[in-house]
C-alpha cells in the first residue's frame, strides 16, 4: 500500500520499521502470525495420524489439508470486504473468534469418532484464521514505509514458523508416540478397535484446546487497544469500482497469485508428507517420524530470520529466485535418492520455502494503494494450492511411490523462481520493488 502523502519521511535517515505509535499493535500481529502457524503446521501431523486411525488412503488422509486450506479460499473475499468496510482491527478480531471455535469443535468431534466432523472443525478454524491473514499481512504492510514493506512482512512472518514449530513439536511429543500401533490393531475385536480410536482421538483434542485458549487472549489484548494506520485514517470512504479489473490487469499481481498458489502448494506438500517419506522411504518408526518435520520447521524458522538481514542487502525477487531454483534441486534429489540423503534434501526444502510467502505477498501488493485490500484477498485465496495439490501428490505416491511423488512440489517451485525471473526481467510502472532502492 502506498505510503500516505500527509506522511513525512526524512530522506537524510533511515526510515523506522513501523511508524510511531503502532509498535505495541505491531508486536500484538505477531503473536496472531506465531499463533495461526502453529494451529497450520499441527494439521500436517493430523494427516498421518488420521491415515492410522481411521485406516484410509494417502489420497483420503490429504482430505485434511483440503478442509484446511479450502477454507482459506472461502472466507478470503468476506474478510477483504470486512476490512474494506470496518477496517483491519475488525477483520483480525473476527478471524481470531472464529478460529478460536473452530479449535473449541473439536470436543464434539472427538466424542463422535467421526472423520467428517473433524473436517468440519479443522474447516471453521481455517476459516478463522483465513479472515485473520487476510487482514493481519496488509496491516503489516501498512504500519510502516513502504520502502521497508517487504522487509516488515517477513519479519512479521519470521515468527509463523515459531508458531509452528510449536505445532509440530505439540504432534511429536503428544500425538505421534502415543497412538496405538498398527500391528496391536489386527488382534483387537470391535469393540477394542473402537476404544483405542476413542484414545488416539482424545491426544487431538489437547492441542487444539491449547490454541484455542490462546486465540481468545490475543483476541482480548486487541479488542481493548487502538490499532490504526495513517493509510486507514486518511483512505477515502468512497468504494472504487473495477478493483478486479485493475487487478487482473496488472500482470505483476496477476502472476504474483499463481505464484503464490504454487509456492503454498509446495509447502504443504513438501510438510504433508515429510513423515511419509521418513516412514516409507528411510523406514523410521512412527513415533520418531515426527522430529523430521520438526527439523524441516527448524531450519525454516532459522532462515527465514536469515532472510530478513539478507532482504536489507539484496532485491527480494533475487533472493526469491535463488531460492526457488534451490528448492528444485533439493525435491530432485529426493526424488532420485529414496534414502537418507533423499531425506535430508526433503527436510531442507524448508530453507527455499522461508522466503517465499511474505516476499510474493509483498511483492505481488505493490503500488496497490486502495485496492490492496482486495489485492490481498487474492493472495490468501491463492492458498488453495495448499488445498489442492497435496491431493494430487497423494495420488502420486498411491500410484507410484513416496519418492517419486516429490516431483509435484519440485515443478511448484520451478513456477515459483519464473515468477522471481519474470519480476527481474519485467519493469514496473509504478513505484521501485520494497526493500530494493539502492540494494543490490
């Protein structure tokens, strides 16, 4: 979003990172980053877990990141009118609520045994938590310089990751461990079947109850604190029309969205079936599958704090393309080396990832000014990948094998650096790229 006329920046210094006054509600979006990615990262534990509860396919178990992810393209267009109408607190208080039921639904769901049911409470969650990025990314953006947006936004970001590594280490050392092995379930009768699902489903409903206490907080410290932005207070109330025209137009933003349905694709994919591939591939145990993925968060949470220094230095769609082209090679060798070191390449992947979400975003946003908010809701829709493609990598892999189906994230990645390549290659008509000035 452009930076206000009435907002006087000094050329002589280097401009703050959000503007006065807005440090505390900046701190405050943070916390909403660390909390939806933790509430994210914990349904790629779910997908291997349901697949032993319920005794489903690859294809069936990826159902849950299609609820999940599905939900995010549903709300995106409500959240980008409840933003243009009340403004980006409101659209970040009705996120919060709405996710934070979602969680609370899982009590029902547990005490049913029904598969759909926990679809449709990971459904409201996401949805939550789809009307809560939508709003809380372009607020980011919003609370400083533009010149710094992009720079803001990751390390805004830089604490999703924190937020999911909770998640998955919430999977690993309260889930994974404890659920009942395949091998005591051939002996077991109905009845004993059905208590051991009524078990495994309880170690669910924890986690899930965690988050949703800390959404209501965060809802609670928000609710009662002033959070606006200069653009917001001085952005005309008058609705301009042809905003999804003048979006489509700009080819920027258009690619930036396909761009980000892949790049979403690619790490849901690449996070999904992680365990998957520790389990089928290398032979790890279940219960020790699950430090893989944590590992892959690690290091993605690590470079993504690496990449905020590096964005003060470099073009963020240099760096977008050097990553995405990394993150190719690496899927490569998972594909071509079913072991170990397949593996490692599957778990570093993460490094490529870190950049991607928030560098696109801003990037994509752009010279946008009044019609970022519906901008917006494009990128958080192009979430679907995240939906979509895991199921296609799960008939991969059902049809040929674990391995060999990481080539769907590979070519996601590929499309990730043309789009980094098309921005290099393509001068923009509006304003310098964030963060890029006088960078190399």
């Amino acid at each position: 979003m452009a930076v206000p006329q009435q907002q006087p920046i000094a050329s002589t210094k280097k401009a703050g990172l959000v503007y006065p006054g807005l440090g505390v509600p900046f701190v405050l979006l943070i916390a909403c980053f660390a909390a939806w990615g933790s509430a994210a990262n914990l349904t790629d534990v779910l997908v291997g877990v349901f697949r032993h509860i319920f005794t489903m396919s690859n294809f069936q178990s990826a159902l849950v990141q299609f609820a999940y992810y599905g939900a995010y393209f549903s709300l995106a267009i409500p959240a980008a009118f409840i933003n243009r109408r009340f403004g980006y607190k409101t659209g970040v208080l009705t996120g919060l609520g709405l996710a934070a039921l979602g969680g609370l639904l899982f009590i029902p769901a547990s005490r049913l045994l029904e598969y759909g049911f926990f679809l449709l409470a990971l459904f409201v969650l996401a949805s939550g938590l789809s009307i809560l990025e939508t709003s809380a990314n372009p607020f980011v953006i919003a609370m400083g310089p533009e010149e710094n947006a992009t720079q803001r936004l990751n390390l805004a970001q830089a604490f999703n990751p924190v937020g999911a590594n909770v998640g998955v280490l919430m999977g690993a050392l309260l889930i994974l461990p404890r659920i009942t092995p395949e091998a005591d379930k051939s002996d077991m009768s109905a009845a004993q079947l059905r208590q051991a699902q009524e078990s495994d489903l309880s170690l669910v409903l924890n986690p899930y109850m965690g988050i949703a206490a800390v959404l209501l907080l965060i809802w609670l410290l928000i609710a009662f604190r002033k959070m606006s932005t200069p653009a917001e207070r001085t952005e005309s109330t008058e609705v301009r029309k042809g905003a999804l025209g003048r979006l489509w137009r700009n080819r920027h933003y258009r690619y930036g969205v396909a761009a980000q349905f892949f790049n979403v694709a690619a790490q849901v994919c690449t996070w999904t079936f992680t365990i998957q591939y520790a389990q089928d591939v290398v032979g790890v145990s279940v219960a020790n599958s699950g430090w893989f993925l944590q590992a892959s968060l690690i290091l993605f949470l690590i470079t993504r704090f690496v990449m905020v220094y590096l964005l003060g230095i470099f073009r963020p769609t240099k760096l977008l393309f050097a990553m995405g082209a990394l993150g190719v090679v690496l899927a490569l060798v998972g594909v071509f080396s079913p072991n170990l070191v397949g593996l490692i390449a599957i778990v570093a992947i993460s490094i490529s990832l870190s950049l991607m979400f928030p560098t696109i975003y801003g990037v994509a946003l752009r010279g946008l000014d009044q019609d970022t908010k519906f901008g917006a809701a494009g990128l958080v829709m192009a979430i679907l990948g995240g939906a979509l493609l895991p199921m296609v990598q799960g008939r991969v892999m059902d049809a040929a094998s674990t391995n060999f189906s990481f080539i769907v994230p590979a070519i996601c990645l590929a499309l990730v650096a043309a789009y980094a390549l098309f921005d290099l290659r393509t001068a923009r008509t509006s304003h310098a790229l964030a963060a890029e000035g006088s960078h190399a």
